[in-house]
C-alpha cells in the first residue's frame, strides 16, 4: 500500500487501509486557520476541532461550556487552514444525545461549516445516531474510556476500564459503535493492554490518547503536544515549548516599543 504520508488528501478509506498495513495514523486538535495550516503541512493525517477548546483556548475549567456555535467557527477557521488533512469536528455536549434527529442536525451544521467528519462520546447508546449518520452519509467517529463531558458522572478525570466488569462494557460499546457504522474509534485514558486488545478486536481505527502504544493511531491536544502551557496531563509528551517562545518575543516586542527601536525609520512610511 502507498504510505500514508503521500497521500495528497487524507479521507476515511485511507484511514482503514493504514490499519490494514500497519501504518500509525496522527492527529492533532487545531482551533484556528494558522495553526491547522501548520499542522497539514507537516502531514498531520486527521485535524480535530476538539470541544477540548473549552479548556485549552476559551479559558473554561471543562468541555460542558463549549456550544455549537463555538465548534462551528473554530470548524470553518481550521478548513481554511487545511488541504490534506482530514477535518473532524467534535459535537459539543447538549447537541446529539436527545435524539439521533438532534444528532443529525448538530452534524449537518458542522459538515456545511466544513467538517469532513464528526465525532461524539458514548457507546451502545448513542449508536442509533451513528448508524442515522453514517447512512446520510456523515462519518462518525466514535468516542470511549474517558468522555470529558461525562466528567461529572465519571467522579472526575479517570482512567477507565481498570476491572472486569467496566473493561466488557467497554469491549461492548467498542462494538456497537463499529456496528452502528463509525470509522474509526477514539480511546482516552484506559490501561494500554485494554486498548490493545480492542484494537487488536476491531476492524476499524483505535486513535488512542493516554491509552499506551497499541493503538492504530495518535491524538494529542496541540497545546500540551506543544508546551503552550505550564502543565499537561501525564501521558501527553512535550515535543516543543512554544509557550516559552511566545514569552520571549512578546517581551522583546514590550522592550522594542519602550526603548523607542520599534518602529525603525525604516519601518516607517514616508509622506
Ligand atoms: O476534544 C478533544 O480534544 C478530544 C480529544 C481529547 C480526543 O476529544
């Protein structure tokens, strides 16, 4: 099979292939053109407009604050900024669980905002609105192990699916999701034996986070992928300290401007 990375523009097919040859897949959350643009132009496979944008940009304590509109204009920014990279868009809390009638609605706006793909949290029970979806023609990707917006009934950020009983219920919904019609599945914060095994189950492609090695792909938030802040959770490594390079040139700028070297004269129009 062709490598992943030369693919011109990554699609759902492309996704179930990698797993098939045993290729790892990437993605990275994008909230604005410029960054998406970067991302796509490192070969970054998938983009997600993760409602994680209620804590990592909008300054909200969870993802519960974040809205439609709020997924919509992050949605049309990282489109602009993206040409391979396949844009998935997460439906924020309060807009798919009702009904799959809800669910399809929510999707829409997001695919007419530029998603090519949505995702959303649960298992068997929201599977009635991932096979609506996927048979009008929206991909879904599902969402298990920790769902930040069940945070209030989870008792808290939790690694899930540490006994017996909560590891089959897992498998269980990792199922009816993939037999509702999603392409692909997401796995957050599980022990990495579980998630192997359920990569190892399924047919579709596992995109771990802070779920070990064994799964079909990476999903990272950018900015603890990016040190943009002073903390991220455990599992997520640094891979750049762009936080700290901000610093350094809005410091520099605040000195230019207070010496009097910013603007030079050659910064400056003439009449
Ligand atoms: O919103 C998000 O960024 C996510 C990832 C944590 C998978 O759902």
């Amino acid at each position: 099979m062709t490598q992943l990375q030369d693919i011109k523009k990554v699609r759902i097919q492309h996704l179930a292939q990698a797993k098939a040859a045993g290729q790892k897949t990437t993605m990275l959350t994008a909230y604005d053109t410029p960054t998406a643009a970067i991302f796509d132009a490192t070969g970054i496979d998938m983009l997600l407009v993760g409602d994680s944008m209620g804590n990592a940009v909008l300054g909200y304590d969870s993802t519960l604050p974040v809205t439609l509109d709020d997924s919509l204009r992050a949605t049309r920014a990282v489109a602009a900024g993206s040409s391979r990279s396949l844009v998935v868009s997460d439906l924020p809390f309060g807009t798919y669980e009702a009904s799959p009638e809800k669910c399809f609605d929510s999707a829409v706006a997001l695919m007419k905002a530029g998603a090519e793909a949505v995702k959303f949290e649960g298992g068997a029970r929201v599977a009635p609105q991932i096979h609506l979806l996927s048979q009008s023609g929206i991909p879904v990707m599902a969402h298990l192990g920790f769902t930040p917006q069940s945070v209030n009934t989870l008792g808290g950020n939790r690694v899930q699916g540490r006994d017996d009983a909560s590891a089959k219920r897992l498998a269980e919904d990792a199922l009816a999701v993939q037999d509702a019609g999603a392409f692909a599945v997401v796995l957050e914060l599980m022990p990495a034996t579980l998630a192997a095994d359920l990569t190892a189950r399924l047919d579709i492609p596992t995109i771990g986070i802070g779920a070990g090695p064994g799964t079909d792909g990476q999903v990272l938030v950018w900015t603890d992928m990016a040190g943009m802040g002073d903390w991220q959770p455990s599992f997520a490594q640094r891979f750049g300290e762009v936080g700290a390079a901000l610093r350094v040139a809005a410091q520099a700028y605040g000195s230019a401007v207070r010496d009097g070297r910013y603007p030079s004269e050659e910064q400056s129009f003439t009449s």
